[in-house]
C-alpha cells in the first residue's frame, strides 16, 4: 500500500511540475504585457488625466487596470465612442462587453475602422 501512495505522490509533484512549466511562458507575457503598458504611458496622465475626468472629451481611452468605470461608459455612450477591445480586434458598439473587456479603449468609429478594428458580430 505505501507503494501505491508513493507513486501517487509522485504522479501529483510531476503533474504540478508540469503544469507549472506550461502556465509559466503565459504568466511571462502578461505581467511583460501589463508592466509594458505604464511604462509607455507616463506622459499621456499629464495631458489625459484632466479629459478623463471631464469625460470622454479624448479621443482614446487606454485601460491599464482593465474594466472602464461607470462614469467613463455613460460619457463614452453620449458621445458615440465604441469600445475597443485590443486582443481580440473587434469593437463594440454597445451590449456585454462595451468597457468590460480586459484590453481596450473607447475610440470613435471611424477610428476604429481606421485602425483596423472590425465590428463584432451580433448574435442571434
């Protein structure tokens, strides 16, 4: 019976082991990713902060922590901004997803397209 327990105990430490390994490139890449993203942005809060606050007078709206906040969606939504979403390509017009994904920024339409976003798809 200890056998049995030793194996077992075995199977588990390589099985964690090799999950470890494999999380490890994707946890590289965001924490890469996300500590990338201040860096590159000091010195838009200088000239960003005051429209962030003001509403949605900018142009773009980077989310470095993730979601929009409620304020930020009802100025976005007044002005006809699309949200973003930087992964996976598309923007949204308004539904689920317009602030709540983790990449994006609200962006007028015609920059969107500009950029190379594309609508998303509505389901039916």
């Amino acid at each position: 019976m200890n056998r049995v327990k030793s194996k077992i105990a075995a199977w588990t430490v390589a099985s964690c082991l090799t999950l470890a390994v494999a999380i490890s490139p994707a946890v590289v890449r965001a924490q890469a990713s996300s500590s990338s993203t201040p860096a590159a942005s000091p010195a838009t809060p200088a000239s960003g902060s005051a429209t962030n606050t003001a509403g949605a007078n900018k142009s773009t709206k980077a989310t470095g922590a993730g979601f929009a906040s409620s304020e930020e969606i009802a100025a976005a939504k007044t002005s006809g901004k699309v949200w973003v979403n930087t992964d996976s390509g598309v923007y949204h017009k308004s539904g689920r997803w317009y602030g709540k994904t983790k990449a994006g920024k609200f962006m007028t339409e015609s920059e969107a397209k500009a950029a190379g976003y594309k609508e998303a798809q509505k389901k039916q």
